[in-house]
C-alpha cells in the first residue's frame, strides 16, 4: 500500500520532441523515473502521477525557453509551483554524482534534487503574458534575420572578391543599399566599363537610389582600375547577382518585422517611459521587455544589474580583499541592450556623456567608461518603471515629508 508523503520534488529535463521526469522525496529517494512525449496528455499524466504521491508537489525545469512552453503553460494551469534550474548547474553538480554517465535520465535527477536541498536559490517560473511572449518571438526572429543577412553579405563580398577587388573595397554592402541595387544587374569590371558613369547613373535613380551619380562614379572608377577578367568571372557574377536580390527581399523581411516590433511593443504600459530615456528606442526597449518580462523576477536594480553583468563579483581569499571581477554568468543580449543604449546616449550632450566623460576623466578607458554608465542606468531605468515617470534631465524633487 502506497504512503501518500507530504511533499515530493520533480525534476524534468526538458526537450523539444520529449521530456524526462525523475521524482524524489524528502530524502532524495527516487520515487518514479519516467520519459514523457512532449504532448498535451502525457504531461497530464505526469502531473496526476506525482500529485497522486504527495500533498505538494514542487516542480523543476532545466529549460525555459520554446521547447518547455507547453509543459510550463500546463504545470502553470494546474496551480503547480515551478522554478527553474539552469543548465550551468545541472552540468556542474552532475560531477559531484556518482558515476560518469550522462543520460536525461541522470540530469532529471540532478535537477529534482538541487531544487530539493536548494529551495531558495532559485527563481520561480510563471507563463509569460501575451505581450511578453510576442516579443520574444519578434525579435528572436529578428535576430535570426540579422544573421541571415551578416552571411549574405559575407558570402556576395568573398565572390566579389574575386571577380574585382577594387569593387569590392569601394562600397560598405552591409551600410549602403546602392552598391547592392547595382549587383543586381552589374557585377563584372567589363559590365561596367560598358554602361559609363551617366547611364548607370540614370540607371540607378529609376530605381530610386540615393545619391546614384557618386554609386556609379565610384563603382566605374574602380572597373576601370582592372582590365584583366579572372577565372570563374561569369558563373561567380551569377551568384552574386542572385545573391544581392536575396539581400534587398531580406531588408524588406526586416523592414517589415520591425515595424511590427514597434507597433507591438508600443501597446505596452511601459513603452513610453522606456523610450524616453535617450538611447532606448522601441527596439532595444522591446528586446528589454522580452527578456525581463514584468520585472517580477528582480527584487531591485542591484539584481537587474546582475543579470546584465554589470555589477562585478568579489573574488576575495585570505588577506586579498576588495577584488572584483567581471562576472562569467549573465544574459548576454540583456547586457548588450544596455551597454548599445549607453553608446547611443553618450554621443549626445545630456547627463549620460557629462557621466562618461568625468569618468574617462577619472582614468577609465572607453569600455569600462561605458559600462559604468550603463551600471548607473539601469538604477534610472528602474526607478523611472518603479515610479511610472518619465525621464527628465533634473533629477526628481524629493517633497519634505
């Protein structure tokens, strides 16, 4: 006969086609060890099994992101208490484990009891709003568009290369959508030796190319500079001719997801706060909401700064003390976000190029002048959504109580 306990942990090692889910108890024994489908009914299941079990069941995942957006948005449903175990820690705990192995088995495991013998070290997890999960989806796809477009550009440059270098050291192909228009047609030294300066301007401004007259005059110049033909000169003129038209439908890709990211993230509350600190515009701002969600997760703005790794960590032993150092575990993207938005704010005279300069000042050099800045904008960013106000230069008046 089976003793219903007061409370069992599970930990599920999170997949994309399935999952594995290891239940423990209070004394890290292994209850149950199971392989579940990434399916609606399986993970139901599971959920009943380990309620079955115990009065209170406390869940953990290794994964947060698409692949346990299901088992998240089911566990959430059925009032379950989640929180979430990164992989960092599953991979180094699993070597104080006996054994060499690594199986999902083994990892869901690891995962039930680290949130077993850790019940405070780590964060719970919640469905994301509507909004929230949008985003997410708009500018990761974003990112990929941009990825896309960073090979295109490098593959069209290596075939240019050696059709004619000159034309490929003219133009910034990844900057200026005229070199590329032209590609679509003329590729080759010969090509545009032919066409002449005038008529591959005229070409040029029917299709709307700014300033088409200094295109052409750079691309002819630097035909000029080369009369001999290379090998493969028509085969690679080919390629790169599919491969500019492909690089102005992407622009138009992310032209497009773009716009939908503002209008998207501009129905939020908190846009117009975020956008009107200098340097945040709707697509930084949207990337920051995507990642933080509604801030619930951070008890001030000395834990955001974590995250971001902008506060630096002690690394203190013995008589050495006051040593810090810049921490290894952090979101990259959410300190890009804020190191790209310091960048912005301090090319322009305001508070955030007066801070920099007195600390390029100080002796710091550019990156650690920036970073400092972007340390002490997250403190603004935070208390401006704390208080729901707007930035404003002047700092606010505290009334006399």
């Amino acid at each position: 006969m089976n003793t219903r306990l007061p409370r069992i942990w599970v930990g599920i090692d999170a997949g994309k086609g399935h999952h594995w889910a290891v239940g423990v108890d209070a004394d890290g024994e292994t209850l149950f060890s199971t392989k579940v489908i990434n399916d609606e009914a399986q993970i139901l299941t599971l959920i009943d099994t380990a309620r079955e079990r115990a009065d209170e069941v406390r869940w953990a995942v290794d994964i947060s992101g698409r692949a346990s957006t299901l088992l998240l948005a089911l566990l959430v449903a059925h009032g379950q208490y989640v929180v979430y175990v990164p992989g960092r820690t599953v991979n180094r705990m699993s070597g104080a484990y006996r054994g060499e192995g690594k199986t999902d088995a083994r990892d869901a495991r690891v995962i039930a009891d680290q949130a077993r013998m850790r019940p405070k070290d780590f964060a719970p997890l919640d469905t994301p709003a509507e909004l929230v999960t949008t985003l997410r989806i708009l500018t990761n796809y974003r990112a990929d568009l941009i990825a896309d477009r960073v090979r295109l550009v490098n593959r069209l440059r290596d075939l240019l290369v050696g059709i004619c270098p000159a034309l490929e050291r003219a133009f910034d192909y990844s900057a200026a959508k005229g070199p590329v228009v032209m590609l679509t047609e003329y590729q080759t030294p010969a090509a545009l030796r032919r066409i002449g300066v005038k008529r591959l301007t005229s070409w040029l401004e029917r299709r709307k190319v700014r300033g088409a007259g200094t295109v052409a005059a750079k691309a002819v110049e630097a035909a000029q500079s080369q009369m001999t033909g290379l090998p493969g000169e028509k085969r690679a003129a080919k390629l790169i001719r599919g491969l500019a038209h492909q690089l102005l439908a992407l622009d138009e890709r992310i032209k497009d997801n773009d716009r939908e990211i503002r209008e998207t993230f501009r129905t939020d509350d908190r846009a117009e706060i975020i956008e009107s600190m200098p340097g945040m515009g709707p697509i930084l701002g949207a990337e920051f909401v995507a990642i933080v969600g509604g801030l619930s997760g951070y008890r001030d703005s000395g834990r955001l700064a974590s995250h971001a790794g902008l506060a630096p960590v002690a690394r203190d032993s013995g008589r050495r003390s006051g040593n810090y150092h810049r921490p290894k575990r952090y979101h990259r993207r959410l300190r890009h976000i804020f190191y790209l938005a310091a960048q912005t704010a301090m090319m322009r005279p305001g508070p955030s190029r007066d801070y920099y300069l007195r600390k390029r000042s100080e002796g710091l050099i550019h990156v650690q002048a920036l970073l400092s800045l972007a340390r002490r904008r997250v403190d603004v960013l935070w208390a401006m959504l704390r208080d729901k106000r707007l930035f404003t230069s002047a700092p606010p008046v505290t009334q006399a109580a």
